[in-house]
C-alpha cells in the first residue's frame, strides 16, 4: 500500500514537472514569443495553454500588454533664455506592435526586454521634453500661473505635455511602442537658483509690508486729525452758542432790572413770591420761621395805608 503511494506521489510530482517543462499559459492580458533555437515565433496574443520543448531549445518571453507607466528624472530642463528649471515628467506606454518590439529590445528573458525598453523610451522623452521646454519656456517664471507672470510668457501645461508626446511618438513606434500620454509631475527651481529666488521673494513681501504700514500710518494720522477737527469745529460752536445763551440771559436779566428800578417793592414781592411758590410746589412740609426769606408772607400782607386824607374835624 506504501508503495502505490509512493508511486502515485512520484507520478505526481512527473506531471508537475512535466506540465512546467512542456507548457506555458498566455493570459487575457499578456504577448507572448517562442524562440526556437535562436529564432522567434509570431506573437501570440490569444490567451490558453500552449506546448513548448524545454530549455534550451525553446525559451517563452512573455509580455504585459497593458499601459505601463514611467517616471522621469527630476533634474534640470534648459529654458530660452539660457536659464534652467528642474522638472520630472511621467508618461504612459504600451506594446503596439509585438514583432518590431521584440527585435527592438535586448535581455536574456521578459523582465530584462522590458527593462531596455523603459530605458530607451526614457532616452526618448528626456530628449524631447527638453526641445520642447527649451522652444516655450524663457524662465521659471513661465510656470507660475500667477496673475503677476507676463500672458505671453505663460507655459500652458496641456499643450506642452501634447507637444512632448507628439514629439516622442515617432521614435517610439520604431521600438513597437505607443506613449499613451505624458505629464507634467513636478516644477521646481534648481539649488543654485533658489536663494537668488528666497531673497526676491523676502524682499518683495518686506516692500509690501512696508507699503502697507505707510498706508495705515497715513490713515490713522488723517483719523487723528479729522478727530482733531471735529473736536475744534464742535468746541467752536458750544462756545458760540454759550455766548448767544449768555448775551440772551444778559439781556433778558438786564430788562428784570430796569422794571425792578420802576418798583423795587413790587419787585421784591413778586420774586418772594415766586420762591414761596417753588418752594411748595410739590407735596412739602416744611417747619419754618416765618421769618426766614420769602415765607413772611405766609403771615399776609400788610394793608397798604390808606392815601386819602384825614378829615378835618
């Protein structure tokens, strides 16, 4: 019993092994070749399982047919007027033609082709993206979308990424391949650059400042003195309207006396008379000695003497 186990065990493993040594699957999402004693076979793009003869005689390079995507150094990009700007770019790509790229590339298995391939595709769009940084850009200024950068100088992102692919997409399809789309994934100014730009920037936010302190400085003096106005303006008109109040009393207090002259007993009667009347005017009571100012006359008034003459008996 042992030993048909064994046995099946072993027939197992044979089949295993002889499966990986005699086929290959070529999936949804793959290209694959066959090179027979140096020769390759026609791409095989439908996915299934396929029969091969083991190494050396054959030898299968598979590839991934979907968009593969690259990024780019980020280092400087001469710009027109002879300055630099550090830029990184991406791009995407994918097999077109599967015979060019195989003759294309060089590598003892997949992962190496595809290696050469992304080292040469980098070649090309290094190449051109700095032709085509060089025709459109004149500094690092033209990449600041800024409301302060000059219109003419501005860098549309979109049309510079189309030129770049347009630009690469020939020299690419003589590898067998397609660039998909290219972008733009980082704008920077270089190291040697960057103080020179610090410093611009410092002093530019130090005049703006200073402008803006002047501005405030000179609103607040014209406050202070619009304050100091309105206060002279307002001291002037109480002043004048205390004189005319004060010429009024005068003149009013300057025609009591001269009726008071006509009758000073009059005039004193009917002054105590207005005290008394204050006096009481609300509900009071007062303890006083009726001797004390106006309240003598509560005891009545005296009978004035009688002006006809006495008669003679």
């Amino acid at each position: 019993m042992k030993k048909i186990v064994n046995i099946v065990i072993f027939g197992l493993l044979l089949l295993i092994f002889g499966s990986y040594m005699f086929t290959f699957q070529v999936r949804q999402d793959e290209i694959a070749f066959v090179n027979h004693l140096g020769k390759n076979s026609p791409p095989i793009e439908e996915p299934g399982l396929r029969f091969k003869w083991p190494w050396p005689i054959q030898h299968v390079y598979k590839f991934d047919k979907r968009i593969h995507v690259k990024t780019t150094r980020y280092d400087q990009v001469m710009t027109r007027n002879g300055g630099s700007v550090m830029m990184q770019f991406y791009f995407g790509w994918k097999i077109s033609d599967p015979s060019i790229f195989m003759e294309r590339t060089n590598g003892s298995d997949s992962d190496a082709r595809m290696k050469d391939a992304e080292k040469q595709l980098l070649e090309i769009v290094d190449t051109e993206k700095n032709n085509q940084v060089n025709s459109v850009a004149s500094s690092f200024g033209s990449f600041v979308q800024g409301a302060s950068a000059k219109a003419a100088e501005k860098v549309n992102f979109d049309d510079l990424e189309k030129a770049i692919q347009d630009a690469a997409k020939g020299k690419a399809e003589n590898l067998g391949v397609e660039i998909r789309f290219v972008g733009i994934r980082k704008v920077g100014v270089p190291q040697s650059n960057l103080d020179v730009v610090l410093n611009a920037m410092v002093t530019q936010w130090t005049n703006k400042a200073g402008t803006t302190i002047h501005l405030a400085e000179q609103e607040a003096l014209a406050i202070v003195n619009k304050a100091k106005n309105d206060k002279e303006t307002a001291k002037q008109k109480a002043e004048a309207e205390a004189e005319s109040i004060r010429a009024a009393a005068q003149a009013d207090a300057l025609q009591q006396f001269k009726l008071m002259e006509q009758d000073p007993k009059l005039a004193a009667f009917l002054m105590e008379l207005q005290a008394l009347e204050k006096s009481v005017k609300k509900q009071t009571t007062l303890i006083l000695d009726d001797s004390m100012g106006p309240f003598g006359l509560l005891r009545g008034l005296d009978k004035p003497q009688s002006q006809e003459p006495a008669k003679k008996e």
